[in-house]
C-alpha cells in the first residue's frame, strides 16, 4: 500500500484486509472517534458529516436518533402518525407551518386535495345555519330593533302580550287660524297590522284659552274593516260632550264650550285594519287663532 507521498506501507493482516480498492478491519469490537469507550460499532464524540450525498424522491425511510445519539431509520409516514414524546396520532402545533391572523385549517375547495388556509368568511360559508332541529350560526336577522330569534331559527318581531302604552312629556297646542282644523297630538298614536283586533284608550287632560272655545277629540286610521269608539270631552263646567262613532276625524263639528283647566278628553274602542297603518289621536280648536293645548302626561294605550 502507497501513502500520499509515495512510501510504501505495510498492512498489519491480522487487523486489516485488502480486497482491490477496499480496506476492511478485521477486529470484531467497536470503533471509537474521540471516545476510548464505544457503545456502538461506529461511535463519534463529535460531529458527523456525509459530503457528497445524493437527492432521492421515493425513498420513504428517514435518520432518526434518541436521546443518547444511537441512528436508526424511521418511515416518515409514521412520525406524522404517532409523535417523538410516544403518544399516538398527534401532530403538535410547533409541526405545522406558521399562518397570519386569523386564520382556521381546514378545506373549502371541492374534492380530495391538501389542507389550506380559510378566513372567517370562508368558515362561516361552510357552517349550518341555526334550525329548530340543527345546531348551527345565527341567520341575518335584517337590522332593526324590533325583531327577535325564535326557536325555529326566523328573526320575527314578537307577539306583544298585555297592554302597551305611550305618554307625552311636553304640551300640544292647535291655535290655527282657521278654526276646527284638526292637527295631531304628537306623540300619541301606534302601529297598526292588517288584519289584528286592536283595542285602545286614550286619555288627555287639555286647557282652552277661553272658556267659549269648544274642541273636539278624534282618531285617524288606515283602511279598516270594522272601527268603532267613543269620544268623550268636557263641555263647560258639569257636562260633557259624548260621541259614538265608527269612521275616522269625527265628530265634524267642535262643541262650544270648555273649562280654562280641568278639561279631560277620553277616546276608546275597537279596530281591526284592513292595511298596516297608524292610529292616531287628533283634535281640533273651536275658533281660529284660539288655543286647545294638550297637556303633558296625556297618554294612549292598546292591546
């Protein structure tokens, strides 16, 4: 055998064989790298480097080691099945790549394919919407403040049970200069369904500039199929004018008479719409210019 400067050296043939190129040992124990005390049959206390390896596409095996450094092989397959700590069928968040917020894995494109990156939107296309029978996401409710989620999944603006009232909290006055022209009080009137039997009350203490300005109480509403109620309101000192009624903006006519203070008009009875409306309290001042103020605290009700 030749070194690199050309001596010839002598293989000891009791430890070494030369077969052609290759040179093998024949001792049967453990070889030692920085180590005087192997434990395997190729130990290094050190690095370890394959110059020159080669790039291969179909082979499934990979190195691996443990704790103490000892190479053996391992499927790939398996260590994305079961875990280095042992524990079976867990791939831990630190294996997966790193993503921006917010962001969900899982799959949105059709078919058998790999795992992608969803938004919030495309979660929520792939989620059931809420049922009476089906857990799932809350559906549009259309805005508003009126409508609620019923059981069955339908935003609907629910039945009212008991009576509902309304008050107004500063003065109405009709002074037109035209007299017995009908305005609303502000404040006081509500919504109506088609088709829904309404029953309301109204009560609305009121002054007249003079005591031989009369007035006169009423109700507009929409298209209805039955109307009927009674307006009552006072009539100089221990009287009052009573009508019964079943059309809207009655009596024509104001009375002649009222109290300065005192005065207390009331409005009640029984309606069922043929449209959706709005029922509203109006009244009207006797002669023009002449004012019939509508007090603060007067109030409507209907159930």
């Amino acid at each position: 055998m030749i070194d690199p400067k050309g001596t010839r050296v002598t293989i000891d043939s009791s430890k070494w064989k030369l077969t052609g190129n290759n040179l093998s040992n024949k001792n049967s124990g453990l070889v030692g790298i920085g180590t005087f005390t192997p434990t395997a049959q190729l130990h290094s206390k050190g690095t370890l480097r394959f110059e020159g390896l080669g790039s291969n596409t179909t082979q499934t095996r990979m190195l691996v080691s443990d704790d103490n450094g000892n190479i053996n092989t391992r499927l790939f397959s398996n260590l994305f099945s079961t875990e280095l700590n042992g524990s079976s069928n867990i791939i831990s968040n630190p294996m997966l790549s790193q993503v921006s917020s917010p962001i969900i894995k899982g799959r949105i494109t059709a078919g058998v394919g790999n795992v992608e990156d969803l938004t919030p939107a495309n979660v929520t296309s792939m989620l059931s919407i809420f049922t009476s029978t089906e857990k799932g996401l809350v559906p549009a409710s259309g805005g508003g403040t009126e409508n609620f989620l019923r059981a069955d999944g339908v935003f609907v603006k629910p039945n009212t049970v008991g009576r509902q009232m309304i008050t107004i909290t500063s003065d109405i006055t009709n002074n037109n200069a035209t007299g017995n022209t009908l305005q609303d009080v502000t404040g006081l009137s509500f919504n109506v369904v088609a088709g829904t039997i309404y029953r309301f009350y109204a009560i609305i203490p009121y002054t007249s500039n003079s005591t031989n300005n009369g007035s006169r109480w009423t109700i507009n509403v929409p298209t209805y199929s039955f109307l009927s109620y009674i307006s009552r309101y006072t009539l100089g000192a221990s009287s009052e004018t009573v009508n019964f009624l079943s059309a809207p903006n009655l009596p024509l006519l104001c009375n002649n008479n009222s109290n300065v203070n005192e005065n207390i008009a009331t409005i009640e009875g029984v309606i069922r719409p043929l449209v959706n409306g709005v029922l509203q309290i109006r009244f009207a001042s006797e002669i023009g210019g002449s004012s019939i103020t509508a007090k603060a605290g007067a109030s409507l009700e209907w159930w």
